[in-house]
C-alpha cells in the first residue's frame, strides 16, 4: 500500500525541491497512524549489540532529522531506525538550497549543515514514545559555533541515554567546519573516552545504551588503522560504515549538480563505502559488530554488505528513487538468497572481505 501510494506521489514530490518534499513526507507520515511493523521471517533476526533486531535492514540518519515519525517509521518494516543528526542547541544549518537530486546517478548531495531543533526538542519527542517496542537510535553531532564540541556530545549522551537504544557519534559529517578533524587520534581518543564515561555515568542501572562512531568514507588504511585501534581501546561498542563522501567519481552524469558542495550519497557511494566496511572488519577481527551504509539500494547490495562485514546495514537516499517498498523488497530478496545458498547471515558476515577489500565484489 505505502508503496502504491509512493507511486503516485512520486512525480509530484520530484517537482519540488528537494528539501520541501522532504518536509511534506515527514508531514505525511505524522499524520499516519502508529501500525504495527510486518512480522518477519526468522532467519533475518539479528542478536548484537546485546539487541534482538527483527531484520538487519536499518534507516540511516538524515531521514527523521527531528525526531519526529520513528514509529511510523518502524512501521514501514525497518528493523531500527537511526533519527538526528541532533545538536545541543537549535541551529538553521547552512543557507538553502541545500539538498540537490541527482536523479541519472540515483544520488544525492546535501549540506545541511547539521540543522537541527536542538536536544531539547529531540529528548521531549522521544520522552513521549518511551516504552513503545522498535529500536530507535540518535545521530548526536556538535554545535557549528561550539567552543568546546566534545563536551557537546557528552551533554547529547548525557541527555539521551535511557530515550535510545544507541546513540552514533558522527565526527565525519562533511557540512560542519572542521568536524572531520575530530577522526584524527589524539581527538578522537579524547572524545572516545569522554563519550563512553558519559554513557557509563548515565546508566544508573538501566538497559546499557549502545554507542557508536560513524566514520568518513574519505580517508586512508593509515587513518582507519588509528581509528579502530583508539575504538577498540576505548571500549567503543561498534562501527557505521560510512557517511556521506566530498569524492565526485568521474562517472557520475549530472556533471552541473555534482559540483556543488556537500556530502554526495546514494549508488555512486557503494562501491567505496563497502570496500572501507571490508577494510574496517578485517582491521576489528571481529571484536566489535559493523554497521554498513551507502549506496544500499537492493537485496544484492544489503547482501553484498554483510558479505563485507556489516551486521546490520542502513540506506536513506534509495528511498528518495524508489519509496518505502523498498524495505520489504530489500527483506524478501534476503530470505531468497539464504535460502538459494543455504546459509544464515551469520556464516555469512564478513565471509568475503578480503575480496571486497581488494574491489572483488
């Protein structure tokens, strides 16, 4: 049904401008009743992060930027669903435009800039479905005129721990001035250290809430080699792998879109995106669980994934070309491939990551 209706709109929504049919679709689905998520088949249960995930086919961050719809969300079959990115202070994000369709590439590039309403919008909003079943995690970033911008995070974690499952601390958002530079060792050590105190002094006996570092697709074995050496140090519980990429691959058709600034995402981004996850598990041997983002746009490419590593993987921009259908096609295509090869998605994670290291795929 959703994705009939999606059919429909579809040619109106791509007529406006990206972030205005952006706006309307969170206004839709608001006004959407909560409906219980489809039950799934058992062999696309996932047990990791001390979590049962019904599927492993999550939304990535950048969707429900404020928190807004996760439950209707949850009802369109993901098996968790990533909300934020979410700031301590409410901030407009970069002027817009600010989101550009490359529609031939099946892409996307953004610079929001992190807009946000701020962490006490977002800590109200979530307060209001506490006890609700589905796993809900938030992307937590910095201010862009923070002085201090760890300290940021650990207020993020601080507040939402308890109104989360996991909480993603996003150091490789491309559209906030120097927020990369927190990826190099000594920063990412500190705030690492920082961000998991906060968690541990928060609990208070509650379910532990699961915190992970989202990386850049843009970076060298050098740079990896660091940062999972400070993750794994650091007691970080898992990877998201990867954010938005500053790359313009030389084949991408919409040459005047692809030289505006900003993070670009969606099918032109899976092939690196995946060749770092392949890179990043054979680098954590399995210590710490993988999640897997961009480019995920079929059942082959979430396969091609968890061939890689991924324990769970999330997509977003697919969405924008071909709607919430997606998330059952995605589901459906898996159970055939486990069944044609007789396998399970554990003997299948990771199985294949030197190859896809080495760009076999």
């Amino acid at each position: 049904m959703i994705g009939a209706l999606f059919s429909l709109a579809k040619p109106a929504l791509h007529a406006l401008d990206a972030e205005t049919a952006h706006q309307l679709t969170i206004r839709g689905l608001s006004l959407m009743p909560v409906m219980p998520a489809p039950a799934d088949d058992a062999r696309l249960s996932v047990d990791v992060f001390g979590r049962t995930f019904p599927n492993p086919v999550g939304l990535a961050a950048g969707f429900d930027k404020q928190c807004e719809v996760p439950d209707q969300l949850l009802g369109l079959g993901f098996g968790f669903v990533e909300l934020g990115g979410v700031v301590p202070k409410p901030q407009e994000g970069n002027p817009r435009p600010r989101v550009f369709r490359l529609a031939k590439d099946e892409a996307v590039i953004n610079r929001f800039g992190l807009n946000s309403d701020g962490l006490d919008a977002a800590c109200r909003r979530l307060a209001q479905r506490r006890g609700r079943p589905g796993i809900v995690g938030v992307n937590i970033g910095a201010n862009k005129d923070s002085a201090d911008r760890v300290a940021d995070y650990v207020l993020c974690i601080q507040r939402l721990c308890g109104l989360a499952d996991f909480l993603t601390v996003n150091v490789s958002s491309p559209n906030t001035p120097g927020l990369r530079d927190l990826q190099g060792e000594a920063f990412l050590d500190d705030l690492l250290a920082r961000s998991i105190e906060a968690r541990d002094k928060a609990e208070k006996g509650r379910h532990k809430t699961i915190v992970l570092l989202k990386i850049a697709p843009d970076i060298s074995l050098d740079t990896l080699d660091a940062i999972v050496a400070t993750a794994l140090k650091r007691g970080i519980d898992g990877l998201t792998v990867s954010n938005t990429t500053v790359a313009r691959p030389d084949t991408l058709q919409e040459k005047a879109l692809a030289s505006e600034t900003g993070g670009l995402s969606g099918k032109p981004l899976f092939v690196p995106s995946t060749r770092l996850l392949a890179e990043t598990f054979l680098r954590v041997e399995r210590k710490i669980p993988l999640i897997g983002v961009g480019g995920v746009d079929s059942a082959e490419t979430a396969w091609a994934k968890i061939r890689a590593g991924a324990s769970l993987v999330q997509f977003y921009s697919a969405m924008v070309y071909k709607g919430p259908g997606l998330v059952g096609d995605i589901k459906s295509g898996l159970v055939q491939t486990l069944a044609g090869e007789k396998t399970s998605l554990a003997q299948a994670l990771g199985r294949d990551a030197a190859a896809i290291a080495r760009g076999e795929f």
